[in-house]
C-alpha cells in the first residue's frame, strides 16, 4: 500500500468516525437484520459461520497483520469460525494452531469439522471457558506461543464474559488483539432477548466497560470501530499495548 493512499484511507475512515448519521442508522440496520437472524446465512469453506461478513473482514486483516502462532476462541457452534482461522493460519505457514473451547460440542459439529480439510490446525476442548480444568488445558496449549490472539464468542452474560477477561486476558501477547464479539447487545432494543440470560445492561459490552476501567493493556481500536460500522462488536476489538 503507498503512502498516498494508506494516508486518503485514514482520511476516508475519519470521516466515516465523525458521522452523526452513520453510526445509529447502522444500529438501526443490525437490529433490523438481526430479527431476521442475518448472520445465519453465510458459511466459510462450507462451515456455518454465523457472524456478520464485515466482522470476518476485520478478523481477516488482524490475522493477517498480527500473523499469530495461536487463535483461541471460545464458543465453537457450528464450526465456521474455526475453520476460517485455521484457513488464515494455513495461508501464513508454520506450525500455526487454533484451539476452540465450547461447553457442549455437538457430536455432528465435531465430525463435520473433524473431517475438514482444515481441522489440521484444529484443536477442540470441551468444558465451560471459564472452569479451572479449562484453563489449565488451554494454558498448557498456549505455553510457548509467541503470538497469541482470543476471540470470546460463549456465554455472553456480563458475569460470564468478564470473568473470561480476566481469565484469557493474561494469554493475549503485546501487539495482537483480544476480540469481544457481539458487544452490540448493549446498543439492542429492550426487547430483542426475551428467552436468553443476556440483555441490555448484562452483555459483553458492559463487561468490556468495566474490564477497561482496571486495565492499561488493552485498549479499544477505535480505526476499527469508524471503518466497519456494520459490526457486532463496537468497541469490542481491543488491542494490547502492554506485556
């Protein structure tokens, strides 16, 4: 990219940032396209991905960037999003891992990903992100990565995303990211989840709210919010800065 254009990007993407209009009419989209259940629709190499295509774009240029020897994701589902990353992984070379945590994996979810041309880079858990046994799996797992990225994708209650914070925090390495998906529950009507644990005032937004007041290793990428707009997670890209 030259210099000229990375410095008219920068231009376009701060005006995207300082739009009074843009960003409620995106609110306004996702809570419209969400009721239709959206992100259902699209796959990766065959896999259900279930995430917005704009959020996969961003993950996309972080991997690329970051270039990490270790993905870890909690919240597995279908699978798509773990073989997208082991996709990324298989692009840059080397000895590159994925490891997907999930409290109950379904054994048809398992096989179809087991069976994946890139399940190779693929290493499933079993067990609440959150209990003791987990995390000494995935701490034995992440021991000697040098580059070290998370994504949380589970349980999305404050209670259960602000405990993984302080949990997998501690594995992400100075420079690459710790990725809070879906974020933009805190920005939903009142009513969008009647039949789940998770609402406006108890979600991963405002568990990222309260992790980034006792913090100074994270913080917010803020070029990322600007540019995407149509996103699940608005302020829920955090980069760290610190060791």
């Amino acid at each position: 990219m030259n210099d000229t254009f990375a410095q008219e990007r920068q231009e376009y993407i701060r005006r995207l940032g300082e739009s009074a209009k843009l960003h409620p009419a995106s609110r306004e989209w996702i809570a419209a396209v969400s009721r239709l259940k959206y992100s259902y629709n699209f796959t990766w190499l065959g896999r259900p991905i279930i995430q917005f295509p704009q959020d996969i774009l961003a993950l996309q240029e972080l991997i690329w960037k970051i270039k990490p020897e270790l993905i870890i994701e909690t919240g597995i589902a279908h699978g798509g999003s773990l073989i997208f990353y082991a996709s990324m992984l298989e692009l840059l070379g080397g000895d590159r891992r994925v490891l997907g945590i999930d409290v109950d994996i379904r054994e048809h979810n398992r096989a179809e990903i087991e069976k994946h041309p890139m399940s190779r880079h693929i290493t499933m858990l079993e067990g609440s992100s959150i209990a003791p046994e987990t995390m000494e799996a995935v701490r034995g797992i992440a021991q000697g990565s040098r580059s070290v990225m998370v994504v949380l994708d589970s349980n999305h209650t404050h209670e259960h995303v602000a405990r993984e914070l302080g949990l997998y925090a501690l594995l992400v390495t100075k420079g690459s990211y710790l990725v809070v998906l879906d974020t933009i529950i805190e920005d939903m009507p009142e009513d969008f989840f009647p039949d789940r644990p998770w609402g406006k005032g108890n979600n991963p937004g405002t568990a990222v709210r309260q992790f980034l007041k006792y913090t100074d290793r994270f913080v917010i990428d803020q070029e990322l919010n600007h540019k995407l707009l149509i996103t699940v997670a608005p302020d829920g890209y955090l980069r760290c800065v610190k060791d």
